[in-house]
C-alpha cells in the first residue's frame, strides 16, 4: 500500500473490512508488523479499562496514557472511541469463534456440534463476576452493552462483525440440515443470527420474569437449549 493510500473498503474485497483490519491499514508506517503491534496495546489498554469500574465510559486520552502511546498515534488508527470500541468488539468476536470451531470439532456432525456451540456460548457469554478475572473470550459487562447498542443504533456495523460467529454457525446448521437434523425450509443465515441473539440475550441479562440472576449454567443452558430445538408447543399425533 502506498503512503498516501486510503484505508480499503468494503467493495474491493469478497468479505467487509473489519474495523481492526482497516485501523492498521491507515498506518503510514510501512511495517506492518510494528502497526499491528501498536493497534493491539490500544485495544489492551482500552480492555483494561473496560474491567474496571468505569466499564466503556472511559476516555480517548486515559486509552492513550495507558497504552504508553502518543493522541496522535490513536488518531492514526482509529476516527474516534466508536471505531476503538467496534474494533474491540470485533476482536472478541473473532476469537470466540474460533474458540467454538475448536470445540465443536470435538462432536460428532450434526446436532452434536450445534448443541455443543449452543451450550459453550451460553458459557462465553456470562459476565465475569466482579473480583474475578474473566477469560479473553468472555465479553466483559461493558461490551455487553456495546453489542446491544450495535443491534440498535448501527445494524448494519452489529452485522459486520457478527460475521465470523455468523459465519459457522450457518455451516453447523448446513451440516445438520444435511443430515435431516433439523427443518430443511428455513433460511439458516436469519435463522443463526435468532439463535446467536437468543444465547447472548439471555446468558448476559436478567431475565423479564425476574428469576435468579444466577441460575446453574447447565440447567439454564438446557431450557433454553430445549426451547430452540423443539419450541414450546406440543406436537400434534401423527
């Protein structure tokens, strides 16, 4: 990429340009190596933050203090905090789906695979709580709250970077779809993005009927795994 050269855009590729991807290639520096290095301490540092009790209400220059980089360097990455927050997000995303590639790899084709994503992303998704330090994967309370304001105030950036969960979980239905595991008329894309919203919504947030807060994961990943595999109704005999 020349110097001058802007950032790529959606159009030039088969895939969107995620917010990280696009954060370092607006670096003038030619290494990118070292541009790649400088982006991650800011989104650390910005992780940092979000771990503590001001959770996403943090500023731009308390990212830049400590990461140990110039304001500068920040606006060389990234427009504003959106961008560092939607690249953050991002990055959770991707690794959480490749964490569940890996799990589910160990199931046998099938409904095996799409129980096993539903139940580990249940787990993924439940916020640490307070006094323990949570893993990488798991989304900290304040990005919790940065995905729900996606969904509603920018869907279409909330689509771009579901795209990797998206991504596999429309292959685990394909794959059960195969198998006449499940429903062949249903648009598995919509259909993935339900199920995704369903775990997360209900793993991250209290419940409207105001039950336990802290219910056993099994047992609360169960129902809910029960609930999308078969629904509510009672089957009419044949």
């Amino acid at each position: 990429m020349a110097p001058n050269e802007p950032a790529p855009d959606a159009s030039a590729n088969d895939r969107p340009v995620s917010w990280r991807e696009q954060a370092v290639a607006r670096s003038l520096d030619p290494a990118r190596v070292r541009a790649e290095r400088r982006v991650q301490r800011f989104l650390d540092a910005a992780l940092e933050l979000m771990n503590t009790d001001s959770g996403k209400e943090f500023t731009v220059q308390e990212v830049v203090e400590r990461s140990g980089q110039s304001l500068r360097s920040f606006y060389q990455y990234f427009a504003g905090k959106h961008e560092l927050l939607l690249a953050l997000f991002e990055e959770s995303v991707r690794s959480t789906a490749l964490h569940l590639r890996s799990e589910i790899s160990t199931q046998e084709p099938g409904l095996g695979r799409l129980r096993r994503f539903a139940f580990e992303y249940y787990r993924i998704c439940q916020p640490t709580p307070k006094g323990r330090k949570g893993s990488k994967k798991a989304p900290t309370p304040a990005l919790g709250e940065f995905a729900q304001q996606l969904l509603t105030e920018h869907p279409k950036e909330a689509s771009q970077a579901w795209v990797p969960l998206v991504t596999l979980l429309v292959e685990v239905l394909d794959e059960c779809a195969e198998l006449d595991a499940i429903r062949s008329d249903l648009d598995h894309r919509r259909i993935a993005g339900v199920i995704l919203q369903a775990v997360s919504f209900n793993a991250f947030s209290a419940t409207i009927s105001g039950t336990s807060l802290k219910p056993d994961s099994n047992e609360a990943a169960e129902e809910l795994w029960g609930v999308l595999l078969l629904g509510i109704g009672i089957r009419k005999p044949k």
